[in-house]
C-alpha cells in the first residue's frame, strides 16, 4: 500500500494538500502541524500517507514525517477518535505538548484542545499515558542555550506563557528550517526575529 508520495506541492489550504505526482494530482486530509513542515506550493516535497477504505469512501490522509503518522495511529486507538478527529487534535497541539500532557495526567489542558471533551479526554489517558510512541524524528535536537538561535525570542515566548522547552523547541525548529533560505538571510536581525516569532505562534497554536 502506499507509504509516501514524492511530487509537487500543487496546494496548500486548511487541513488540505494537493500533490502532483508525474502527472496524477492527489488529494491529501493533512493535519495543521504537519502543513507547516511541508514545503510551499510550487516546490517538490515528501509526503507520507495512510489511506482510509471502506464500502462507502476513499480518503487519503497525509504527514509531514513518520511520526506524525505514528502519532495519528496512536490516535484513532482511542474509542470514539475517528481519522478527522485526529486530525482536528493534532491541528491544535503539538505531539510534544500531547504527549507532555499525557504523562503529566493533565485532563483539564487536554480538554481544552478543540475535539476533545471530558469523555474523550479520559480515554485518551487511559488508552496513551506511557505508551505514546513517538519516532526519533519527532525530536527536535535543541543547541546549548548559550548557542541557541534567536533566544531571545524563545524568552519572549515564554514570558507569554508557553512552555519554556517547548518554546525553545519550535524556535530551533524554525531557525533550522530558514537557515538555507537566502531571503531570510538578507533580513535585518529585527526583522527576522519578528519573522520567527510569528512563525512560533503559528507553531505553538
């Protein structure tokens, strides 16, 4: 069955991608997280897949990385979490933040996740507390925090409220993705903090 897809990005909207593959378009359901790590529109990425068969429909799901994936699986072993309602939480937290919050036995912030209510929230305890199994991929290998790119925006982040770690997380992550991108480079540093800091909320959501 299908693994990947590897083509051009041909769309980009809401929880959608299209993909065009030597001359075949697909249509992927793909979660708000994973959209942000795919590249743009126009430009040539990987896609991995998992595809939903029944008597009545079709639909092909899509992820940013193996353990996106991994964590969508883990999802839909939760009774009453379908594929759209996996994808709905993984839209609106991040797999470390989930996985966070499970161990930590957290019902109140995971109710707070938009598709999870109380009921839904104690499944997902009783089903995933310690056995989330994330890929090693899905870390993100922070520097020293005397070299971390743009701490202070990290700082900033925090001070606002969000989980130091997971602050500095997503800004190495961003950092790493804009460091080839000859545009970003010839920014002023205001301008690039401002950038990034952007693209941190959009990250931390």
């Amino acid at each position: 069955m299908f693994n990947s897809f590897t083509g051009t990005i041909t769309f980009k909207g809401p929880q959608k991608l299209c993909i065009d593959t030597h001359g075949i378009e697909w249509e992927l359901t793909v979660p708000e997280s994973s959209l942000l790590d795919i590249p743009p529109v126009g430009q040539e990425g990987r896609v991995y897949t998992w595809l939903q068969h029944t008597d009545a429909l079709m639909n092909l799901y899509g992820f940013a990385s193996e353990s996106d994936r991994e964590l969508f699986l883990n999802l839909l072993k939760v009774d009453g979490i379908g594929p759209k309602g996996a994808v709905k939480i993984m839209s609106n937290i991040s797999a470390a933040d989930l996985a966070s919050v499970l161990e930590s036995g957290d019902v109140d912030r995971l109710q707070k996740v938009p598709g999870v209510g109380k009921k839904t929230a104690g499944k997902m305890l009783l089903a995933l507390k310690g056995k989330l199994s994330l890929s090693e991929d899905s870390s993100v290998s922070l520097p020293k925090k005397d070299a971390l790119p743009f701490a202070d925006v990290a700082l900033a982040l925090s001070n606002m409220g969000y989980d130091k770690k997971t602050a500095e997380a997503a800004v190495a992550k961003i950092a790493g993705r804009l460091a080839e991108d000859p545009s970003f480079a010839s920014q002023s540093q205001v301008q690039k903090e401002e950038f990034v800091f952007r693209q941190a909320i959009v990250e931390l959501a």
